[in-house]
C-alpha cells in the first residue's frame, strides 16, 4: 500500500474492530473466571504496537528523511516522485504538479537557449566561418605568417568540433584532439606560460581512447582550470590530464597548479556538484568558475546516473584537481553502464 | 588496468543536525598504499565506521571491489570485508598465534585441528618470507606474547588469509621503533605487490611520504587533495600544500624556538633519574627538555612500567641535586617526594581524567600539597579558573570532565601539571593521536611548562614533533645502549625523523 493515509486509516479501523470485539463478544466457554479477555487484549495491544511500527511509522520516519533531505537540496524531485511511498495520493498529485511546473519552467528556457543557439548558428553560418577561416589561412601563409595560419586552422578545428558536429557522445580521443586545439589557441594568447600534459598507462590506452563521454566534457574543465587556477599565477602554469581506468568506470583527472582555492570556497563547489544544482545566470553570478563544473557535471548526471559525475579536491594556492568520473562505455570492457 | 578496491563517491554522513562527513571523495586502487593525513580527526571516526561497518549515509554511494555496498537509497547493514588495525591489538589473548589466524575463518569443522591449521597457513607463511625482513612469526605463541611488530604483521596476515583486500593501518609508529617500521614498510610492499591496498591514517606527512605511494588530506570531514607520491612534482606540490595551508603558523612558531642557541653548560643539574630495569641514568637541568627515543619498544614498555610503580623496588629514581645535598640517598621514594614529578601517560585523556568529577575537581586534585586550602577557598578556585581561561582561551567549567573532547581532556591535563609546578614532568609520547591543531597545543602547553622552570623528560618511540622541543635527544637502543645528540648535532639524525630538515637545512 503505497499511501500513509491509506495505512493509516486501514489501521484505525482494524484497530477498532478488534478492540470492538474483543471487549463485547462473550466468551463464554473459556469460563467466567477465566482472565483470557485481558490477556487476548494485551496481545493484541502488542501486535497493534508492532505492525504500527512498522505499517506506519517506519514508513513515515522514511518519508520525513525524503522530504528532508530534498529541502536541504541532497535529492530531486524526481527521486522524490519516484519514492515507494507517498503521504496521500493528494500531496503525491500536488508533487507531480509542482514538478510539471518545475520542468516546463526548464523546458521553456531550455527552448528559449536552443533558439538563441540555432539563431546564433544561423546568423554565422558554418560553411561561411570555416571557408573565411581558410580563405585567412591561405593569406596567412602566403604572407609568410605561418603562426597566424596555424592559429587560425586550430580555430576552425575547434569550431567544426563544437558547433557542427551534434552527436551527445564521443570518444575520448576525439575530445582529447579537441582539448589539443583549444589549448593551442590559449598557447597564442599566454605563449610558453602554458603547459598541457596527457597521461595514460599503455595497457589501457586502447580501451580509454575508445571509451565514450559527453562531447565537451573535458574543454570547459580546462578553460576553467587555464583562467581560474593557471591565468592567475605567476610562473609557469601546467594542466595535466590523467586518464584511467577500472572495469566499470572511466576517470578523468585534470590537475592544474594554479592559485587553488580555500576550504569554504571548495566546499560550496562540491556541495553544488553534489546536490546536482542547475547552472546559475552567469551574469547574475559571480564565479563563473563553478558554472562551467556544474554544467558538465549535470550533463553526466544526466546521461549516466547520479553516481557519475565530478569531484573537486584543491588546495590553496597549490591547485585543482577536477576528477571526472563515467562509466566505461568502450565495446569489449568489462561489465558496460548504463 | 586496476581495480577500485575502494570507491567513496560524495558520502556525506551527519550525526543529528551536525554533518561528519561533507561530500568527501576518496579513490583506492589494488596495490596501492593511500597515505590519509588528518589533519584534524573531525569526521575521522564517521570514516572508518563507514568503510568497516556499513553504516548508513546520508548522501553519496560506498563501492568496494567495484560493486556498490552503500548508499543513501539502500541500508546494508552489514561488516565490510576490511581489517584496522590500529594501537589496541584485535588479536585474542589467550589464544595462539595459530588459532588467531585460522579460527576466524569460515570451515568450523577445522576448529580442534592443529595439523590443518598449520597447511592452512603454511603457503600463507611461505609467501611472506618473513625471515628476509628479519622477523619470525611464532605460531605457537600466545598472541599477548607478540612484540608489537609481531603482532602487526599477524594481523595483516590474518586480513590477507581472510581475504580483506583492504588493511586499514591507524597510527602505528606510535606502536613501533624507526626499524620496525622499516621492516612492515617492506611487509606492505610485499602485499601491495599482491594486489591488496592499504589505507595508512597519520598525522605526519614525513611518515606518509616514507610508507606510501599516494596521499590524501582529509580536513573537517573531506578530502581536500590527493596526490601520487611517486610523482616529484605533485609530491612537492603537496608538500607546499600541507606547509602554507595547514602548518604555517605551527612551523613559523616552531622553527623560531628550535632556531634558538644551544643552552649553555650548566654545572649542576637539577635531577637526576635512574631506572635500574634498563639501566637508565639522565640528568636534567632547570627547564631542560630531554627527549629519550626508544629504538625498540621493549626498553620503552619496561620503563614506562616502572614509572608507573613508584613504590616498588625497581621504580625509576629522582634525585633532585640541590634538595639531596648532605642527605643519604633514599633508595626508594616516598610519596612527598613524588609530588615534584609529573607524568603525563601515553592515552593520557583517557586515564588521567576522572569522568565522573568535574573539570574544577580534576584540575585542582593534585594541588593540595602546594595550596592545602584549595579546597575551602572558592576564591583561590575562581583564580584558578580564570588563569586557566586565560592561557587556553576557553571555558570548559559548565561540564563534567566526562563530556570534554580528547582536545580539551589533554589541555586539562597540561594545565593541571602547570598548576602543580612539578620539578619535572615525565611524558610518555606526548604528541601521540594528536592532530595538527592539538599537536600546536601540547607544544606551546609544554613550553609554557618549561618556561615555569619544570625540567621535561619525553619518552617516545616514534619522534613526531618532540625533537621541535628537545635541547638534547637521547637515542637508546635494543640492549639499552644509547647515543646522546646535543641540538648542534641534531642535523645527524635520521633524515626521515620528522623536523630533521629544518636542522640539516641551517647546517
């Protein structure tokens, strides 16, 4: 029985019937002295006890602990909706419209950011951006300005990357190739300040490179890591990208040793990474650090589960270790999710 | 490719309304050996209860061997298969080595059969070799015979015959000499090399660096960082890490007093102690600090035993120079005399207080000699109280003794030894369990002790911060033979006894 109203009001009138009979009916054959009625009564005072406890109020111990736990934001709506219990099937519909409310409140800015998107992609076109981008390449090099050429075919791979292709999964590789371009175009913007490293054990490389992630999981983790932690250090600035893996998950750790950052500041991160917030208005929002995390660690949330997703451990000013978490997905490793 | 032994994801654990664990994240793999540094033990004991027994989490997912064993959705009550061993041995007294290994595991029916216990463990034993790391198992032996390297390395057998793919080791220098640990440094390796992963929780970074491949920080409930020991660059980067965010003030307050000059040669000392059960003889001077380090636990078990009978016959000595002079020397103490040492014990929060009495009676017990109207005079109290207040900065009087935290239990007790102002204090590893914050406590605490004049004698087996206090390091060895360093010559110690650097750095 899925609703505590319902328990409750079975378990009332069960409660009142027994105790209606036990104390009216005669029981004659067990005699006139015969303490049998108080006895049966204590009996069944006790079994009322325990099947109260747990026809009622375990359960709504558990539906307390719910309800707690997604005010203080450590669970969503939908976990709650899908909850085994519920009080009445009244609050359940009143969830389920409130949830409704909460999603077509996100489905229409969602629409209102894929329109500004398309808008945007249609008032540059791509064919139009990648054929200027060449036709400046070839300037460039017969101008003999070959830095300005490279700079400007790395702008073109990253765009053909992140705006033409549409697919929501691609291999690690792919995104790694994509990481190399992006982080050459920040090499023309901070020069040798900037150093990439990527670090895999060779007996797993074959699977890791095959293994699927959200496309453009990695290149905002290492914008973030390049202008929060690396742009703002003095010396050299080196992200390391550390790829492993288990029979069931894939990890990704970028390390940077940049400025870091304090207890409380990390804290707050991974408080919102954990409860899976949804992306604040960056230009209502200050850090626009933890907008990009939030972002890529609710898309894997999303794709993969809530036990997936990013960890922050950092330090300050010592650097950032942002630890990517999804399950393998490459053909041929072991036991595959989801 | 290796596999996740250890897989904690977010957990977050909360006792009532105050959070233990806060989203903390923790990664180990087969064959590793995972340095956690406490820095302080906020969360600590929500940690091991999580990774032994299951308990429930408030948020976040437990994988062990890459299967997951708790969450916040499922309660599955039930003992994890990982073994701690920490100070306290869970080996059973009474029972042989042999049965400790062999009893816990699953076929009753082998329960009376010596012969198959011994094939049981047989291969176990064949694989270790414990004979190249110099160390023999007695199986034959009751488990309360074991020396504590002994009974260690049982134990981790016993965890590998169980099949617990993590070891969980807590403090253990405090249990073990430099070359015992040495020896279980190798013992670890070995299995590590096999695939178990063990999980080392410090307070000492220089212990984590020498033991493991990978550190973790775990602060105020979670793991701040973590790093591959192997690697120079992370190593140094944590190294800065755990210096600038954890320890400035402790180093900048330490390094200015071992930045101090060598005290001058002073003609008379203030005591001398001998213990005949070593034999032992040290003479402190007024406000000395001399630290005796045990290179092995046995001479450091027999002293303390001795100290701890003041009245028998083969009790630990004082002559205090000064007061003796034209007397013949008392061969055995009275107790008057005992009023003028202190001794702050090894688990010193939980023997020295008295739970039941409250903190004003557990200060003030040992002060009747020195103030006989302590007791009838609220007023000398009401000094006392604030006097307390004022060096340690809080006011613990609204609670009984028993209610205090391990931090405030060991402040008392300082204070009570300040407030006795004893000719010496004797303590017996002083800086063990301590965290990085109590461990600045018990350090300005035993200054301020010395400053009063007090001479202090620390007993230790594993260095930890003592040498940050000692104008003299006494290093005694296996047969009690012993090396003497003044602090002009503390840049020979052992580069892996913790503060060493700091010295060797100046020379």
């Amino acid at each position: 029985m899925k609703y505590l109203s319902f328990r409750l009001q079975l378990y009332l009138i069960l409660l009142f019937a027994v105790m209606t009979l036990l104390v009216l009916i005669p029981l004659p054959h067990l005699g006139p002295d015969f303490p049998g009625r108080w006895v049966l009564l204590l009996a069944a005072v006790d079994l009322f006890a325990v099947g109260g406890w747990f026809f009622l109020i375990k359960p709504y111990r558990y539906l307390a602990s719910q309800s707690r736990k997604f005010m203080e934001g450590f669970i969503p709506m939908t976990d709650l909706l899908e909850s085994p219990m519920m009080y009445s099937p009244s609050s359940e519909q009143t969830l389920r419209r409130l949830s409704q409310l909460a999603v077509r409140a996100d489905a229409i800015d969602l629409s209102k950011r894929q329109a500004q998107y398309r808008a945007l992609q249609n008032q540059i076109n791509p064919h139009f951006l990648y054929n200027t981008l060449d036709g400046i390449r070839s300037e460039a090099l017969l101008a003999g300005m070959d830095s300005l050429a490279d700079m400007t075919e790395a702008l073109a791979s990253f765009f053909r990357y992140t705006i033409s292709r549409t697919e929501n999964l691609v291999t690690i590789e792919e995104e790694l190739e994509n990481c190399r371009t992006y982080f050459k175009i920040q090499q023309y913007r901070f020069g040798s300040r900037l150093r990439l490293e990527i670090a895999w054990d060779e007996e797993d490389w074959e699977v890791i490179r095959k293994a699927l992630i959200p496309k453009l999981t990695l290149q905002p983790v290492i914008e973030n890591s390049i202008i929060h932690g690396t742009e703002l250090k003095i010396g050299e600035g080196v992200t390391r990208i550390i790829l492993e893996r288990s029979q069931t998950r894939t990890v990704i750790r970028v390390r940077d040793n940049g400025v870091g950052m304090g207890e409380e500041q990390l804290r707050e991160l991974n408080g919102k990474l954990r409860a899976g917030e949804q992306e604040p208005d960056s230009s209502t929002h200050g850090r626009e650090g933890g907008v990009a995390l939030t972002n890529v660690n609710n898309r894997i949330r999303l794709i993969f589960g809530e036990e997936y997703g990013i960890h922050v451990y950092s330090m300050l000013g010592e650097g950032t270790e942002v630890e990517i978490s999804v399950p393998l997905t490459a053909p041929g490793a072991g036991e595959q999710k989801p | 490719m290796k596999t996740e032994v250890l897989r904690l994801e977010k957990v977050t654990t909360k006792k009532g309304e105050r959070t233990e664990l806060d989203a903390c994240s923790l990664r180990i793999t087969e064959g590793s050996v995972t340095g956690l540094l406490a820095v302080n033990t906020y969360g600590l004991e929500s940690l091991l209860d999580i990774l032994l027994f299951n308990l429930p989490v408030y948020y976040g997912h437990v994988y062990y061997c890459e299967k997951c064993i708790n969450s916040w959705k499922e309660e599955k009550r039930m003992r994890n298969p990982v073994t701690l061993i920490d100070s306290k041995s869970a080996l059973a007294e009474g029972m042989s080595v042999l049965d400790n290994l062999c009893v816990f595991r699953p076929g009753k029916e082998e329960l009376i059969r010596k012969k198959a216990f011994l094939e049981m463990t047989e291969p176990y034993l064949e694989d270790l070799d414990s004979e190249r790391f110099g160390l023999r198992i007695p199986l034959e032996s009751p488990a309360e015979k074991l020396d504590p390297l002994q009974s260690v390395v049982t134990q981790i057998l016993r965890a590998v015959m169980l099949g617990h793919r993590l070891i969980i080791l807590r403090e253990i220098s405090s249990l073990l000499s430099e070359e015992q640990m040495e020896v279980l440094s190798g013992v670890i390796r070995h299995y590590a090399d096999h695939g178990f992963a063990f999980l080392y929780i410090s307070m000492h970074f220089e212990e984590i660096r020498s033991m493991c491949t990978r550190a973790a920080i775990f602060n105020n409930g979670t793991v701040e960082m973590t790093a591959d020991l192997g690697d120079e660059e992370q190593r140094g980067s944590l190294d800065a890490a755990i210096y600038h965010v954890y320890a400035k003030s402790f180093y900048r307050n330490v390094s200015g007093a071992m930045s101090g000059e060598e005290r001058p040669e002073e003609q008379k000392p203030l005591l001398t102690i001998r213990a005949q059960a070593l034999p032992l003889e040290v003479s402190l001077h007024k406000g000395e600090c001399v630290t005796l380090q045990f290179l092995d636990t046995k001479p450091y078990q027999k002293l303390v035993r001795a100290l701890s009978r003041p009245l028998e016959e083969d009790a630990v000595e004082f002559d205090f120079v000064e007061e003796d002079a034209g007397e013949s020397r008392k061969r055995r103490p009275d107790p008057d005399r005992l009023r003028r040492v202190a001794v702050f014990s090894e688990n010193a929060p939980e023997t020295m207080i008295f739970p039941e009495m409250s903190v004003m009676d557990n200060l003030c017990m040992n002060m009747d000699h020195a103030f006989p109207q302590i007791w009838r005079n609220r007023r000398m109290r009401a000094m006392m109280k604030e006097e307390y207040i004022r060096i340690t900065g809080r006011d613990i009087f609204g609670r009984s003794a028993g209610e205090l935290t391990r931090e405030e239990a060991t402040e008392l007790i300082y204070m009570r030894i300040l407030m006795q102002r004893p000719k010496v204090m004797i303590a017996a590893q002083p800086f063990k369990g301590a965290d990085v914050s109590l461990r600045q406590k018990i350090w300005k605490l035993i200054g301020r002790i010395r400053a009063e004049g007090t001479a202090v004698l620390i007993l230790t087996v594993s260095m930890s911060d003592a040498l940050t206090l000692a104008d003299r390091v006494i290093r005694i060895g296996p047969g009690a033979e012993s090396a003497e360093y003044k602090k002009g010559a503390f840049s020979e110690l052992p580069p892996s006894m913790p503060w060493t650097s700091f010295y060797r750095t100046r020379s």
